[in-house]
C-alpha cells in the first residue's frame, strides 16, 4: 500500500494551478456590434500571455481560448440562463518533459435566476485540447461549500478524456445556479 501512496503523491505533485485575472475593461476589443442584438469580443492575456477571448451577447457570456475565430466547441458555449463570469481564471497545470502545460480552466459564471436579482455561481471546467477544448463539468458553487477542490477533481479527472459530444458533468450537489 505505501508504494501506491508514493506513486499518487508524486503524480499529485505533477499537477498545479496558476491564476490570472480578466479585466474585460482592460481587454483591448477585436470586434463589436452595438446594433439591435448588439455584442462585444475582446481579447485578454491568459497563462503565459495565451489568448483568452471573451464574448459577450444576449447577456451572456462565452470564453475560449488561443484564436479568434475558433472551430472549437467552447467557443460557442455558455451558460442558459443570463450570465457574467468572474475576474479570475483558474488554469490548471500538468509537467511535461519539464514544463508546465495548461490542460484546463475553472472559470466562475454568476447566473440570473429570477427576475428578483437572485445570483447563482456556477464553476465551468473546460477542458484544453486541440479538436476538443469543451466545458466538461459544473459545480454549482452556492449549493457546495467545497465547490472549488469539486472543480479542481473534475479537471484533473476528466480533461483530456471527456467527448465534447457529451453533456459536461454535473459535479456536486446540484443545485438552481443553472436555472434547471
């Protein structure tokens, strides 16, 4: 038993987080539309200055990654009810041959739930791979206190495996915050 104990610390230690911050304010726009059905694109620097794009539309929100005008999934996903995301991006880190790569985010999105102002939190985890970058899993952050560590164990279960055909993971208590 002590040796799979030493093989999964050591994995463990092979797997890290880093965060930067989104300040769509700060963000130089690459594209606008401020007509009927009007929406935003900006561009902000990510991991090691990687592009993130966000695009804002019909009062909700969508993040991806590395190209403006991407063919991934991920591109064209949000949230169903109407939604903000937070400041922060959570990337998580894996070592390859040294180096520390990005194989997927956790990036919060606060939900409308009602016309009373209600807020929801739902932590999206999106996976990054070439062909697949996807939302794999939500956490609905305010019905699980331990939402962020639910998060962090979807990423590091499911990224690089999950289908983007399938429908991302409910993770955690489920809870209102994605308006179901």
């Amino acid at each position: 038993m002590a040796v799979f104990a030493g093989i999964t610390a050591a994995w463990a230690a092979e797997i890290d987080s880093a965060y930067t911050k989104l300040d769509l304010n700060a963000c130089p726009i690459v594209d606008q539309n401020l007509e009927e059905g009007s929406w935003t694109l900006v561009r902000c620097a990510g991991y090691r200055g990687r592009p993130v794009f966000v695009g804002e539309g019909d009062l909700r929100f969508f993040v991806w990654f590395d190209q403006r005008k991407s063919d991934e999934p991920l591109a064209s996903q949000t949230l169903g009810p109407f939604n903000t995301i937070g400041e922060t991006t959570e990337w998580r880190l894996r070592r390859v041959g040294g180096e520390w790569q990005a194989f997927a985010t956790i990036l919060r999105y606060r939900t409308s739930l009602n016309d009373d102002q209600d807020q929801g939190e739902v932590l999206v985890v999106s996976q990054l791979q070439p062909g697949a970058t996807c939302h794999i899993a939500y956490v609905d952050a305010r019905t699980n206190p331990d939402a962020n560590a639910l998060a962090r164990d979807a990423a590091d279960r499911l990224a690089g495996s999950f289908d983007c055909n399938d429908t991302p993971e409910r993770v955690g208590t489920p809870g209102p915050s994605l308006g179901e």
